[in-house]
C-alpha cells in the first residue's frame, strides 16, 4: 500500500474511532455504499478517489482541509526525488 494510501486509511480509521461509528455508518451517513467504504479500506486497492474522501468528509461534516490537516499527511516522505 502507497505511503499516501495508507494515510488516508489511518485518518479514516482514527476519525471513525474518535467518533465511535462503525464503517457502515460512515457509509450511511454520506450517502454512499458500504462496499465503497470497505473498498477504500481494503489494502489491496491501491489508489483512493478525491471525490469518495470529499463525499464521505460531507458526511462527517468536514472539510477537505480537516481531513488532511493531520499527523497522518504532515509525516509523509516527498514522492518525487
């Protein structure tokens, strides 16, 4: 799984567990499919669609920019050398 990828992962997963709702929650309150969201969480799946983390931050009531202003995105490595 990509540094960027497993980031997006792990903010998922702390925002769920800091808010104590399940995947399938998450799902129902932004409107989407639970397959969706396990598919973003699937380690198999390689990249994540912008348009699924703004759909499911609509859902949170979040911005784009509370999703990524996190520990999870300021530690990645440069991708470009």
């Amino acid at each position: 799984m990509s540094a960027v990828k497993n980031a997006v992962v792990e903010r998922i997963k702390n925002i769920c567990k800091e808010r104590e709702i399940a995947a399938n929650e998450l799902a129902n309150i932004s409107g989407v499919t639970p397959s969706t969201v396990y598919s973003l969480l699937d380690e198999k799946r390689k990249n994540v669609s912008i348009t699924t983390i703004k759909i499911l931050c609509d859902g949170l009531n979040m911005s784009l920019g509370e999703f990524f202003s996190s520990p999870e995105f300021d530690d990645l490595e440069q991708e470009i050398e």
